[in-house]
C-alpha cells in the first residue's frame, strides 16, 4: 500500500518557539492532505485540510496563525505549530489518499511536548 | 458534532476469544473504513466497506455495515495478544470527499 511518512516522530521544545512537522507521501502524489490532533486515549480530531497550491481550509475553532499549514508540492504538507505553549502538547497525525472513496494513509505521528 | 460512537470504550478479553466493536454514525455515507492504533503511533488501515455491501471479510476480520440503522461492527475471530491496540471507524464528512470523522474508538486488550 501507500506510504505516508511524518518527521519527526518526537519533538521537545521550549514554550514560545515554533515547531514544524513534516508530511510525505512517498510513492504518491496527494493534492489533499490532512492534520489531525489526538489527546492521550481520545480520537482523531481533524484540525485542517491541506491543499497543494492553495491556502489550507481549518476546522471550527482551529487558529490558523498558530497552526500554519503550507502544501507547497504534491508529496509534501508542512504543520508549523508557532509560539508553542505547554497546551500545544499533543499527537499530531497526517493523512492523505488516493480518492473520496479509499482507505487513507497515515503518517507515524509526531509527540509533541512544549516544556 | 459529527463524530461517531463506538461501543464499548474498552474491551478486555482472553486469546483465542472473540472481540466486537460496534460503531455508529451520522451522516449519509459512501464508505466506512476501520482502522487499528498502537499506543502512541500511527493509524492502520484495516477493511474499507462500501455503503452497497453489507458484510466485508478479511482474514480474521469480520466487517458488516447497517446503512438503515447508521451502524457497522467489526469482529475479530480468534483474537491474539498481538490484536491488543486501539480501534476507531471513520467515514467521509460528505459523500465524495476524502476528509474522515473518527468514532471515539474501542481499546482492546487481549490477555495471553
């Protein structure tokens, strides 16, 4: 099947710095990209949709100048978390897919922690 | 909200014994997928089902989907120590788009 890869898969850093998380598929092109965010022992929630060559669509209540999200080719979505705060730590996965009506791939998850 | 439930949150069984999760959901649909969680790593897709077919199998899993009544379940047969992750089903937000809506998910823990 196909391959979504997520780096890195840990991140540290200290609050008030800005984090970015890469998101790759890796044998297919994905004009659509997605970014959820996933609490300890709580489900997917999807934050935003990314979109080669076009601004990213964000969820309802999602900040999109905290969350900066860049599609800037077809194999590749950048989730740029800025000016981190402790409330920022979480699991940060991506997706994409082939089409409406197929299964989606997921990337390996980034643990993020802001001390 | 649009994201579905399952039931139960958690399910703790012994190998060799069989575990089913049961999920339902909201709006009209054109697919439902299933997929597995490890502790702290990515999602693992298992069984894609159309809304046209009504049961799906994949080596020990079992998949069935009630479009009349917004439900499907998910059996795995003969469960292993190795089964033991998280599991969520997803379907579209709207037919013909990819974005999915995550069930709450079922932790199964399968004791050897």
């Amino acid at each position: 099947g196909a391959v979504v890869s997520q780096h890195p898969s840990r991140v540290i850093c200290k609050s008030g710095t800005s984090v970015k998380i890469e998101c790759r598929s890796l044998d297919f092109q994905a004009t659509t990209m997605f970014w959820y965010r996933q609490f300890p022992k709580q489900s997917l929630m999807l934050m935003a949709t990314s979109n080669e060559g076009s601004k990213a669509t964000y969820e309802q209540g999602v900040e999109k100048d905290k969350f900066l999200i860049n599609h800037a080719s077809l194999t590749l979505s950048t989730l740029t978390v800025t000016s981190a705060h402790p409330e920022d730590s979480s699991f940060y996965i991506c997706s994409a897919s082939y089409s409406s009506n197929t299964e989606a791939f997921f990337g390996q998850g980034t643990r993020l922690t802001v001390v | 909200s649009q994201q579905g439930e399952e039931d139960p949150q958690a399910l703790s069984i012994q190998e060799g014994e069989n575990a089913t999760m049961n999920c339902s959901y909201k709006t009209s649909i054109n697919n439902l997928q299933w997929y597995r969680q490890n502790s702290g790593r990515g999602l693992v897709h298992l069984i894609l089902i159309r809304s046209n077919e009504r049961e799906k199998h994949s080596g020990r899993l079992r998949v069935t989907l009630d479009t009349s009544k917004k439900s499907s379940s998910l059996l795995i047969t003969a469960s292993r120590a190795a089964d033991t992750a998280s599991y969520f089903c997803a379907t579209p937000n709207q037919i013909g788009f990819q974005k999915l809506v995550f069930g709450t998910g079922t932790r199964l823990l399968v004791s050897p």
